[in-house]
C-alpha cells in the first residue's frame, strides 16, 4: 500500500510541476487534469479515464444496475432446451436462475457453460444444479469502487442488487462499472458512428436506434409510418410494444423483423433488422447503375 502512495506522490509531483499550485481537494485535482489536458499533456481517452477514476467512488450501484424488469431470467425447473432458445434469443453470457420468483435467486447460469448440452447424451440427464454458479447478492447503496476491488478479487462479473427489504431490484456487471471510467465499450452489435444501417448477411441488417424513419424507408425501400409522433426506428419500436424493450426481445412491423441486440435503461442502441424480401444497399445500387 505504501509504494502504491508513493507512486501516486511522484506521479502528481510530476504532473504538477508548472503549475501555480498543487491541488488540496478533488475539485482541484480535476481543475489541475482538465488544465493539463488543454496543455496537451494528457490526450483525451486519459483524461476521460482519470475523471472516470475520480468519480467513480461518489457512484453507488443503484445508479448504474440493470432494473429488475429488463433483466432476463432463466427458470430452475425449464428444461435444456428453453434454456438455449434464451441464450440464444437475448444474446447475453449470464443468467439469474430463479425459483419460484424473481426475488428467489438460486444461482448464476454462464451461457459457456451450456456448449455441453449439444452432445445429445448430455442433455438427456440436464440437471441445471451441475452448471450453475453461486449468486453474489449486493445492497443498492454499494459504492461503485468498492465493488470493483470486490469483482477482481473474487473473480465475479454479476452481482444481483437487492433492495433494503431484501427485494431483488436489478443486477449489475463487471463491464457496466469498467464502462464508467473507459467510456462505453462497443460489441459485436454496435455500428459505425457514420453508418447509422449496416448489411450482415443476406436479409439481416444491423440498425442503430436513432436511425430516422425517412432514412430506414429510403434504405429498405419501405412504407413505415412517420405519423404516430416518433421520429427514429428506436421510437416506433416502443410506439409498438409500449415501452421500452430489453435487450433480446423483438417485434414485426410492416413485415420487417426488429430484434434489439444492444439497449439499456434509458435507449435502444442497436437493432437486427430481417426485411421481409431481399435488398440491395443503396451504395450497391449505385454501383451497378439501379435505380
């Protein structure tokens, strides 16, 4: 502990050195950072994560966690093959496996664990018992910090979020407290800042959310309604189902397949999208002299 003090020592010694003082308070030290990074001393990415650093420490898991009715559960008693068809349908790698309700967690279900369940003798004897992990339970008012040290000593990337009556209020990962000092970290379902719609395969498109429905209808050569008060693809996704969408759950609109891949509690940031008929990109139109 002491070297790591002393390492922190010369390092700030370092960075303040021409400046007109050292800080006394944290509002000073991100005053000093900010400064340094207008000198050029510090580029951008460090910055954002020496900032993220600092705060993260005044957060608690409650302003970060996945809420209780975006998460997606696993029953003890379904049987294998339900179990895969949600692994597969939502995309994530672990699982609260309940009970007989959500407020009775048994245990975590890593979807890696499952590859052994496509050997047909395995899943004839399937006892879910054999591959789930022990649950970690966390109060809401955990500090963020704290629970990092917490996930890399003890090797956890979920925790279950419990409310002060013992209540399960939402889950949260290690990669969603990482994302509050680095910044978000992009996936497999993210698209390009510039490319708001991006062909997969054939028939299978990734879409970000804010995608206007103007630009959707031009790509797709569709017809759907820009009148129900929404603008984006996003928002007639929720126009639709009512609320806001969990990653995994999907829905047709005018023959088209809207799957969300990457969402959390406020948006919906990325969709794959099944046309009901071939398409050609616009860009691949143009290229070949379609009109």
């Amino acid at each position: 502990m002491t070297k790591d003090l002393n390492s922190t020592g010369r390092w700030l010694k370092r960075l303040t050195q021409g400046f007109a003082a050292e800080p006394q308070d944290r509002q000073g030290l991100l005053a000093l950072l900010r400064e340094a990074g207008e000198r050029g001393l510090v580029d951008t990415d460090a910055l954002t994560m020496l900032e993220g650093v600092l705060e993260v420490s005044d957060l608690q898991v409650r302003d970060i966690m996945v809420p209780r009715a975006q998460m997606v559960f696993v029953h003890r008693d379904e049987p294998a093959s339900r179990l895969l068809s949600v692994v597969v349908e939502s995309g994530h790698s672990r699982f609260p496996v309940m009970d007989d309700d959500r407020d009775d967690i048994v245990g975590i279900l890593l979807a890696k664990d499952l590859l052994r369940l496509y050997i047909a003798e395995v899943r004839e004897r399937f006892d879910i018992r054999e591959y789930m992990r022990p649950a970690i339970f966390v109060p809401e008012s955990k500090r963020l910090n704290v629970l990092l040290r917490e996930f890399r000593r003890n090797r956890n990337h979920m925790a279950i979020v419990v409310d002060e009556y013992g209540g399960v209020s939402g889950l949260v990962t290690i990669e969603v407290v990482i994302e509050q000092i680095v910044g978000e970290i992009d996936d497999e379902f993210d698209v390009e800042d510039d490319q708001n719609i991006r062909k997969e395969a054939e028939r299978q498109f990734t879409v970000r959310g804010i995608t206007r429905i103007e630009e959707f209808n031009e790509y797709f050569g569709a017809r759907l309604s820009e009148e129900q008060g929404v603008d984006t693809v996003a928002g007639l996704l929720m126009k639709q189902l009512g609320r806001l969408p969990r990653r995994g759950e999907s829905a047709t609109i005018e023959g088209f397949e809207f799957r969300v891949m990457r969402a959390d509690r406020r948006r919906i940031d990325a969709l794959r999208v099944v046309p009901p008929r071939d398409v050609v990109p616009p860009a691949e139109r143009s290229a070949s002299g379609e009109s």
